[in-house]
C-alpha cells in the first residue's frame, strides 16, 4: 500500500514538472509565432533558422519530447491523473473565463492583427503588443479544451461501462428472481415443515423409539406401524409442498390441463432389514443400474412408491384444516403416486477392490461412472444434482466413463418412460455446515422433483441453484422428519426380523 502511494506521488511530482516545462514550451512558441514578420515574404522555416539556435532548437525538441509524452501516455496513473484534474469542476469555467478574454482582446486588437496577418509591404515590425500572451494562452486554451473533451469521453465510457454492468447485473438479478408468489408460499411451507419436525413428528418418534426391541409387544408393534403410516401421511405433504414450490418457480400451471406433470419422491437410504420390511408391505423392490460384475455397492437407495406424489390439481393447502379449531397441524391427505414402480439403485462412494472387476492391478477404478445421475450422486457428493434433459445428460455419463449395459438400461429407461424427463436431486442432510457434513454416512437419501418435459427452470443451473437455496430452511426440516420416520422404520423392521425368526424356529421344531 505504502509502495503504491509512493510511486503515485513521484508520477505526480514528475507530471507537474513535464507540464511546467510544456507552459515554457507554449510561452516559447507563442514568442517565435508572434515575431514572425509575416510581410516579408520569407518562410516560417527560414524564420526559425535564422531566429533559433542549436541550443535553442535542442531545448525546443526536448520540450516537444515532453509534450508528446504527457500527451499521449497510456500509464494508468497518468491518464487517471489527467482525468481527475480535467474533469475538475473549475477546468471548464476556468477556460471560459480566458476564452473570454482571448476574444475580447482579439476583438480590441483585430485591426492591427488583421493588418499583421495581410499586409504586403515589407514591414519591420511584429505583431501588434501582447500578441505573444494572445497566443500562448489561446494554445492553452485549445489544449485544455483537447484534454477536457478526452477526459470527459472516458469519464462518458466509464459511466456507460458501470450502468451497462448494472443492468446487466439488474437483469440477472430479475432473471433468477421467483415469481410473486413464491416468497409467502415457501415461508408458509417453511412454517408448516418445521412445526412438523420440531413437534408433531418428533413427539410421535420419541413416545414409540425408546421401547426395547426384545421386548416390544404385538401392540406395541402396531401402534409403530400405525405411526409410520401416519408419518407417511405428513411426508406425501412435504413433498406435494416441494414440488409444488417448483412448479411455482417454473410459473407452471400445475393442473390436469398443463402440458407440464410434476412429481417428487423420496429415496432412502436404509438397511437391507427396512427394505425386507417395506417389501412385505408393498410390491417388491426391482434392483435396476447394478454393475454386472461381482461387486457390493456401499449402499442402496430404495425408492417406495408410498413416497410418492404426483400433483393434480393447483390447490396450494397442504394442511387437513388450517382454520380447524383443534389438530389445525394434521396434513392434507395426499395419494400416493400408482405410476411409480418400488426399485432399488446402486451407490458407490469408495473404490472396490479391482481385483473384482478383472481388472489390471495397477488400474484405477473410478467408483463415481457407476452412480446413475440424480439421486445416487446427490447421495455421494452431498450437493444438490440438476438434470435438465434426461437423455442428453445420460449421454454425458456414457461420455464420463459410465459401463455401456447401464447406459443402455438408462437410454431405454428414459425413452419409453417419460415422467421424468427433467429432475432435480436434493440430499436429505439435517445440516450442511461442518467438517464431514456433507458425507454419505450423514445422509438419510435423496428428495426427487420431477417432471414429464425437459428444461425444468428453463434449463438454467443458477436458477436451479437458486431454487435450492431457497428451499434449503424447508428441507432442513424434511430431513428431520426422514431421520425420525427411518427411526421407527428401523424399530418394526428389527420386531419383524425377530418375529420372521421365531415363526421359523416354530415351524422347524
């Protein structure tokens, strides 16, 4: 800092002394122009030969040297230097002034200089008194004149630079922004999610999680299933609510009439023994995406279709009753979406052995190519993942390194399945600040928003990111609630394990 005012102060000092000597310059030409015996017939060069000497003329060409060199520097310092001093408020009246005055003396002596400037005998005399002053400050004058108008051009770029940068920043500003309605939608949203976890949902987890698994009771086994039905209830909500924020902020119509179908659902990632529970309850599981080759993902995300929705009307409510006098907090009831088929998706966050994939020792396999687009990679890199069109992205993921069979399944997947033709992937994280907090093993699985036509947020990956950003308060509080359903899940899963068991140890003896 100190070393930069440094060098702008000797710039200064040396820019004050250069024009010191161009005034003497002017002064000096002003003279020679003003003694020139212009009725003499003889030559503004033979003039200056036989009027300067060597001297002089070195000095002359020194000074012109310098005027260049003021003149036509493209230092920073120096033009920001000139601009400040030129476009001075003073500058222009200033000039004015001796514009004036340079007139009024031209106007006084215009005879003599008219007479100066025309006469044809042969004259021994130069202009007419104080000609030499007319004339150096008119040079100045002109000058100044030359500099402000430069000044004030880059002074006009600038300004113009700035406000073009303004607006574009404006229109960014405009494009990214949702639409109207959108920000007392999400906050309402917000509301009704986080009174969900904090209360309602965690209240029905806590009074059922603390019961030993060894002793829980037929009933006391219902009573869990009961409230993981109930949950179910509050989840199909949360994620009517997310895609309807969506839909919102893609200005989508979100009827039976809209050409645009919005879906979400969400994927866990859980136990082998929850999804032989959710199995026995539903339709089986069908494994999709799986390497062909003898390897164990490090995990599974199990799509159930009972954490599904798909939106069919433009009613916004997702409470029972909001003005109820008593239970005003229970959720509308929200069908599951029957389009959707239960499956099961590899994920792969470490690098297997590669002695299981028949590869060369020293080849390196890279586990990332395996993870489908979506949900999988928002599992392993704990951001949110943005699929603007299916099948190009698809395309990409072959292109990255993905094996040919799961690129295929994809590519016949995406064609002849059109519900998710453009689809956005948030990992369900209780929080995203932290050493480690975006790891795998803190993520309960995925929330999926989907739809049958590409270019969700027109395509447009800062708008995406905008969306996630926005909703990041309101999926805070759906992971909580994820992270308490898996808790009961988990709870009837082992009751089941433990009952299947001594229903077989029963049927052995």
């Amino acid at each position: 800092m100190e070393k930069n005012s440094s060098k702008s102060s000797i710039i200064t000092f040396f820019l004050i002394v250069g024009w010191l000597i161009n005034l003497f310059f002017l002064w000096e030409i002003s003279e020679l122009l003003s003694e020139y015996p212009i009725g003499r017939h003889t030559s503004f060069v033979n003039y200056l030969y036989e009027t300067i000497s060597w001297k002089m003329a070195l000095l002359y060409i020194a000074g012109g040297l310098t005027f260049l060199f003021c003149s036509l520097s493209k230092n920073r310092t120096i033009s920001k230097r000139y601009d400040e001093f030129f476009n001075a408020p003073i500058v222009v009246p200033v000039l004015n002034v001796l514009a004036l005055l340079v007139g009024i003396y031209a106007s006084v002596t215009s005879a003599e200089i008219l007479k100066w400037l025309t006469n044809n005998e042969e004259i021994t005399v130069t202009a007419y008194v104080g000609f030499d002053y007319f004339l150096f400050f008119l040079l100045v004058i002109l000058i100044g004149y030359a500099f402000h108008g430069k000044a004030s051009k880059e002074a006009q770029l600038k300004h113009d630079s700035i406000q073009k940068t303004r607006l574009q920043e404006l229109e960014e500003v405009i494009r990214l922004a949702p639409p109207g309605s959108f920000s007392e939608q999400l906050s309402h949203y917000c509301d009704i999610l986080e009174d969900w976890s904090s209360k309602h949902v965690m209240k029905e987890t806590n009074e059922l999680a603390f019961i030993n698994d060894e002793s829980l009771t037929n009933e006391e086994f219902l009573k869990i299933e009961e409230a993981i039905d109930n949950q179910r209830e509050y989840i199909r909500a949360c994620i009517t609510a997310f895609a309807r924020l969506a839909g919102t902020f893609d200005n989508a119509a979100m009827n039976l009439s809209s050409p645009d179908v919005y879906r979400a659902n969400i994927m866990l990632k859980t136990t082998e023994d929850v999804a032989g529970y959710l199995s026995n309850g539903s339709e089986e599981f069908k494994s999709r995406y799986f390497p062909k080759i003898n390897v164990t993902p490090d995990h599974r995300l199990f799509l159930d279709k009972r954490y599904s929705v798909k939106l069919t009307s433009s009613d916004k409510a997702i409470l029972k009753d909001e003005q109820a006098s008593s239970n005003y907090h229970l959720p509308k009831l929200f069908k599951h979406d029957d389009e959707v088929r239960n499956l099961i998706l590899p994920v792969f966050d470490s690098n297997p052995n590669v002695d299981d994939y028949g590869y060369d020792l020293n080849a390196e396999f890279d586990y990332a190519t395996y993870n489908l687009i979506g949900a999988p990679r928002a599992l392993v890199t704990g951001h949110a993942q943005f699929v603007y069109d299916a099948e190009i992205q698809i395309k990409t993921w072959l292109e990255e390194g993905a094996p040919k069979a799961l690129y295929d399944d994809a590519k016949i997947y995406f064609a002849n399945d059109k519900k998710g033709q453009s689809i956005i992937s948030f990992p369900l994280l209780c929080n995203r600040y932290g050493n480690g907090s975006l790891e795998t093993k803190n993520i309960s699985g995925a929330l999926n928003i989907y739809r049958n036509t590409k270019n969700m947020f027109s395509g447009d990956n800062e708008k995406f990111l905008n969306f996630f950003h926005l909703t990041s308060p309101a999926l805070v509080s759906l992971s909580r609630i994820i992270e308490y359903h898996l808790i009961l899940l988990q709870k009837a899963a082992t009751y089941h394990k433990i009952e299947s068991n001594r229903n077989k140890e029963k049927e052995d003896v």
